[in-house]
C-alpha cells in the first residue's frame, strides 16, 4: 500500500524521526503477526513505513509526512488517509 501512495517508487526521501526506534530484536515477531515493516532507511537498520496486512488503510512511519505536505499537494500518507475514510478507491 505504502508504495502504491507513493506512486510506485523505491525509495523516498523524509525526515526521520529521531526520538523513538523499533527494537531490531523484535521486527520478525512483527512481522510474522501481520505488521510489517514495509519501508527502511538505506541501511536496513530502522524501520520507516509499517502496514498491518488484512486491513484497508493501517499505515504508519517514523517519519514526518506533515513537513512536506502542502494544501495543494497533500503527502501521500494524508491523501491515502482521506480517499480511505471517504471509501473512495486507493491507488
């Protein structure tokens, strides 16, 4: 999904949030639960973008979409959000 926001791309560029991290330690347990962490930063070591599988929109990050967020052109976190409550079609 978190691709699909971003229009299909492999990597992006945001500013990371610095105060809290995911436990390396725990990113299989996670994962095998469903909760995936679906984006890293260039070297594997934090996880970025997560996705909770089985759900239309359960999409999060460690970054801060609202920083280059405009009114006319929304993050694409926002914007998934917004068609989402509205039961509009996701890209």
């Amino acid at each position: 999904l978190a691709s699909r926001l971003y229009g299909g791309v492999t990597a992006i560029d945001e500013r990371h949030r610095h105060r809290y991290e995911v436990n390396p330690e725990y990113v299989q347990q996670f994962n095998k639960s469903g909760f995936q962490f679906v984006g890293q930063d260039v070297d594997g070591e934090r996880m970025e973008i997560f996705e909770l599988s089985g759900n239309r929109y359960f999409v999060g990050c460690q970054y801060h979409p609202e920083f280059k967020s405009r009114p006319n052109k929304p993050s694409p976190f926002f914007l998934g959000l917004l068609l989402a409550a509205s039961k509009q079609p996701l890209p």
